[in-house]
C-alpha cells in the first residue's frame, strides 16, 4: 500500500510541477487546427463514399 502512496504522490509532482501545460491561446489555437482538419478529412471521405456509391450504382444498372 505505501507503493501506491508513493506513486500517486510522485504522479501528483510531476503532474503540477514538472510538465509544461498549454496557455489558454495556445489551446484555443491546437483546437482550430484539430477542428479544421477534421471537418477537412470528413469531406474528403464524404467525397469518396459518394464517388464509389455513384460508380456501384452505375455497375449495378449494366446488369
């Protein structure tokens, strides 16, 4: 039990005291791109669903 004291403790240090957080800016910033690259990969993927739901429709209709 005292390990686990131990590790939590130096988990809690490190956590407060030794790792670099964002400023709120720089957050903000990281979201934007996330969001924007997100959205961008969606329409992409959006784009090919359509083209091969198109090209299907088109192979099934020959036959």
């Amino acid at each position: 039990m005292a390990k686990l004291k131990t590790v939590v403790q130096e988990s809690y240090d490190e956590l407060v005291h030794k790792v670099s957080w964002p400023t709120w800016k720089e957050l903000q910033n990281s979201a934007l791109i996330v969001a924007v690259a997100s959205l961008i990969i969606a329409l992409i993927i959006w784009g090919m669903d359509q083209a091969f739901s198109n090209l299907l429709k088109l192979f099934y209709n020959l036959f």
